[in-house]
C-alpha cells in the first residue's frame, strides 16, 4: 500500500508544487482548498495514484474537526500532513478589514493548529508520521504593514520548532519551511505581487522541493535560496526594532 500524504493549499502555488513532487514518488493524497474544479482537474492528472479531493474553506467554524470526519469516513490513514494553506494581506493593521484578519489568524493559525492536533493523534498511534508547516522569513522578523502575516507565520514556525522537540522520542517529524517571496497567486492576494519586494521573487517548484528534501530529512527549519539564508541570519544578530524598520521600508518600496 502506497503511503499517503494530506496537503492544503493543494489547488496552486507551492501546494500544486508539492502534489508534484508527491505524486513523483508515488504516494496517495488527500487534497484540500476552495476550488473544486481545480482539484478535480489535478486528480486526473494522476489516475494512477488514489488522490481524495476535499473542497472546503479552512476558514469556516469547525472546519478542521469537520475536514478530519470527512478524511475518517473514507477509511484513509494520513502519514504525512503538509500545512500548506495560508494568505498574507498588505496595508496599515486599522485599514485592512477586521473579518480578513480574522480569516488569516483562522486559516495560517487555527486550521494548521487543528489539523495538527488530530492527524497527531493519529500519528501517535502508529508512531510514525511528519509534518511539513508552511511558515515564512516572514516569521522570523515583526512586519509592519503586514502586522498580522508576519505575526501569524511566527506563530507557525515557533509552534512547529517546539512541537518537534516534543515529538524528539518518537518517529514523528515536523518540519518548518521558511520561504521568501515566490511567484504564486500569494502576491496577487497579498496586494504585493508590484511591490519591489517580490520583483526577484523565487519560482514555487524551487521553494517545494526544497521544502519536500528537508522534510524527507526530518530537518526542523529550511529556508530556501542561499540570499534568503544570510536574511535569516541577519534578523538574528540584528535589534528587533532595526529588523521592524527594515520591514517597513521593504513593504514602503513601491
Ligand atoms: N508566495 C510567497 O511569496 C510565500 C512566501 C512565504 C510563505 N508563503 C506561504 O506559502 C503558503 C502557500 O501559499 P502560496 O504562495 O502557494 O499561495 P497561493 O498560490 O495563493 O496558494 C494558496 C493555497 O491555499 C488555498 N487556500 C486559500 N485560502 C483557503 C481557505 N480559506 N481554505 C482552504 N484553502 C485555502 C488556495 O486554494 P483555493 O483558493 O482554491 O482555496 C491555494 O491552494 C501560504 O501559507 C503562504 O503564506 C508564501
């Protein structure tokens, strides 16, 4: 029986990427995001392998819960869980809605946390398992104008990184990928795919095999791309409130 891995965020960008990669070693799927279509199509794209496609927003109330139910009716077991699924919003915190933050903090938090939690359980029992949580560079550093992003991706990669020491005696992993900007759909939904900081961004295949290898070597953090590396380093040694400035005239660059 071909192992299964579980993947939102599935219908495009680094989620698409990852099915790629995946679906190159064989493994069956459980795919989720808003756009059915989409993942119809993607599954066809792969009649060999047993792919489920779950359409569901991870953002309405009890989404997770009810999304684990689902996955439990069909009679699959998940080995790997990647948390893919995320959105970012630009703008001052008081000017961007109150309900879109909420969807951010219900999606990049609250669903990935949830997710965790059951497919954990599951893990546990069969003492195998890992985890691939989508966090950012953006985690690693406050970022005005993106305030609740960059604090929902920190959130995402210190979870992840204490999460792992928990798990350290058992066979399960979790792995944080931290990429930098990428040419996605993110940028459009972000309202920055013009701004200058996503004029080098990085193709979405180079961000998902990186994340793919570090998750097959059960590493705890991976950034993509060696510039990407120094700026990881560099908020390291750097006063939080230099890196917050920093932050601020990125975003500010037209
Ligand atoms: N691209 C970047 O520059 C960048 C950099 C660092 C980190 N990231 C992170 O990488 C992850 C993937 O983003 P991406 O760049 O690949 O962006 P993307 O192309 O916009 O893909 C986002 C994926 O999430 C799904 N999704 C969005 N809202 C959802 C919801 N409410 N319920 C279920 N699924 C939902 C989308 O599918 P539907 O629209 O069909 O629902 C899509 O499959 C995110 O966590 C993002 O924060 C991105």
């Amino acid at each position: 029986m071909n192992k299964r891995v579980l993947i939102t965020g599935a219908s495009k960008g680094f989620g698409y990427e990852f099915v790629k990669l995946f679906a190159k070693d064989g493994y069956d799927m459980v795919l989720v995001a808003r756009s059915e279509d989409m993942l119809r199509e993607i599954k066809n794209e792969y009649k060999d392998l047993d792919i489920k496609i779950i359409a569901k927003d991870l953002t309405e109330k009890d989404a997770a819960n009810d999304f684990y139910k689902r996955v439990k009716e069909m009679g699959i077991s998940v080995d790997i869980l990647v948390n893919n699924a995320g959105f970012g919003k630009m703008g001052s915190f008081e000017d961007i809605d109150l309900s879109v933050h909420s969807n951010m903090i219900d999606l990049n938090i609250k669903a990935l946390t949830e997710l965790t939690y059951l497919f954990l359980k599951d893990m546990k029992k069969k003492n195998f398992g890992k985890i691939l949580n989508v966090s950012s560079l953006a985690g690693m550093i406050p970022g005005p104008l993106m305030a609740v992003y960059y604090a929902s991706k920190a959130y995402v990669l210190s979870f992840s990184e204490a999460l792992s020491e928990e798990l350290a005696d058992t066979n399960i992993t979790v792995t944080a990928l931290c990429p930098g900007a990428a040419k996605t759909n993110f940028g459009k939904v972000a309202d920055v795919e013009d701004k200058k900081m996503f004029s080098n961004a990085m193709n979405a295949e180079r961000v998902a095999k990186v994340g793919y290898k570090a998750l097959m070597k059960n590493k705890r953090i991976v950034v993509p791309v060696a510039t990407n590396k120094i700026a990881s380093f560099l908020v390291k040694i750097l006063p939080r409130k230099w890196s917050a400035k920093i932050a601020k005239s990125v975003a500010q660059e037209a």
